[in-house]
C-alpha cells in the first residue's frame, strides 16, 4: 500500500464517506470543499493529484470516485479510525462524543499488526460506538439496514443503531436528550410545518425532535 501524506488520507477518506452515503458512489468538489473546511480550488489540486496516483477517477468539473486502490485505502483508514474509537470509549472510558477528535489523529497510525491486534484485544466488534460498521482486516464490511429516523413510518417502533453526525456538538445534544445506541423510539406525530417530529422512547418519555437532528439519526 503506497504511502501517502494525513492530508490525503483525509481526502481519500471523505471520498469514500460521500459516496457511500450519496447513494451514488460519487463526490463532487464542493460536497469534499465543505466537509474538509477549505476551497474548492484546493479541493481540484488534491483531485489532480490523487488521479496521478490511480486513487481516484477524476475528469475536470465531473465528480470523482475512488478507484480499487483507492477504496482498499480507505476502508484500511475507516478501520482503525472505527477501532480507535471503540477502545478509546470500551477501554478508557471516554465518551461517545469525545472519541472522534482523538480517533481522526490515531487513525494515521502505520502499523498494521498494533491495529490487528487492538482488533482482537477488542474481541473483532463489528460497529463502532455510534453505530458505524467497521471493515474487517480483508476489507469486508459488515452490513447495515438502517435508515434516518426522520424517513421512519408513524407508529412504528424502531431501534436507535447509529449517527450520520460525529460532530461534539451534535452527540452533546443527544446525550442532553438521553438519545443513546439501543434506544427504542417510536414517532407517535411529524408536523406539516416544517417536518420535525415527536418521538417517545420505551418508557413512553415524549421529545420533540427537529428535522435535522431526526435525519442524523438511524435506525433499524
């Protein structure tokens, strides 16, 4: 596996997060400009780049998608990203919304054998703590059949499995919610207005949710 810098481990990345999400298996340059903070003048260099190294199929103004090589790296960077995590909240007691910041420095890591064997100290777990599959040592990834909790019939109960958002802020306020991994929601109501809903957990507490928070949500 070639070596490459953080900085285009982090684009190669959230190339691959884009397109698995997008249902389209592309990125566009603004969809990487906003997600990495920066301009998409720099965003076009990176591409260039990342083509000359056959990491990605790049045509100009076309969106991008990862090559072979390019999904085997990053699946490798999802792995020990996902793997840190679980450690840092299962075995040093950090919460849920501290980990991503320190995973998304120790996911730069090269040895291959500590994170095969952080693996196995784990016990291979198959999500990581907001609920994200995380890819076996092959590349494999277990599946996943959730959907946003905002896209949930009403008055179905469903199970509360993981976040499209890892951001502190976003994991703070489902905590002020006591929104956690395993809860059991039902939306009992969505308003016309502007599509926020009410959902109760199994204890039958009521809480109002906003469109943007119940999209972020997933279930099962």
């Amino acid at each position: 596996m070639q070596e490459l810098t953080y900085t285009e481990e982090n684009y190669i990345k959230s190339i691959y997060t884009i397109q698995d999400r997008s249902g389209t298996g592309e990125a566009s340059v603004n969809e990487i400009a906003e997600r990495m903070q920066t301009r998409p003048a720099t965003v076009t260099d990176m591409f260039k780049k990342l083509s000359e190294k056959s990491l990605i199929h790049y045509e100009k103004y076309k969106k991008v998608r990862l090559t072979e090589a390019g999904t085997k790296i990053a699946l490798n960077i999802l792995r020990k990203h996902r793997l840190w995590e679980t450690f840092l909240c299962d075995k040093l007691n950090f919460s849920w919304d501290e980990v991503h910041e320190v995973a998304e420095q120790l996911e730069h890591i090269r040895s291959q054998k500590l994170i095969d064997k952080m693996d196995e100290f784990l016990g291979f777990p198959e999500y990581d703590p907001h609920g994200d599959p995380i890819p076996k040592h092959d590349g494999a990834m277990p599946a996943s059949k959730s959907i946003p909790l905002s896209e949930m019939p009403e008055n179905v109960p469903c199970i509360f499995v993981a976040v499209n958002d890892t951001s502190t802020a976003f994991l703070q306020q489902l905590k002020r919610f006591n929104l956690e991994i395993g809860a059991e929601l039902t939306i009992t109501e969505r308003m016309p207005y502007d599509r926020s809903v009410w959902v109760t957990n199994k204890k039958g507490d009521s809480l109002q949710l906003s469109e943007k928070i119940a999209g972020n949500i997933y279930v099962v």
